[in-house]
C-alpha cells in the first residue's frame, strides 16, 4: 500500500531541492521556503 502524503512530501522535496540548484547554479540570492516552513536565504559568492 502506498503512502500518497508521503509521495507528495518527497515531491515537494525533490522540487524544493531542483529549485535550490538552479537558483545557485544561476548566482543569485536564493530566497527559497522548506516545506517545513523555514525560510532559506542564501547569498551567493562569484
């Protein structure tokens, strides 16, 4: 039996995460929000 909340937390993951690397890999000041609910601010050095 498959657990659909589950799936859906470890999608909000995976698209959270997908999100961070582009952000970085752009250089830019990340403002992302954890599915959690902790904001993750991130500036980035070039």
């Amino acid at each position: 039996m498959v657990n659909s909340r589950a799936l859906d937390e470890r999608r909000q993951v995976f698209v959270w995460i997908g999100r961070c690397v582009a952000a970085l890999s752009q250089g830019r000041l990340v403002q992302l929000r954890w599915p959690g609910g902790e904001a993750i601010i991130k500036q980035t050095q070039r």
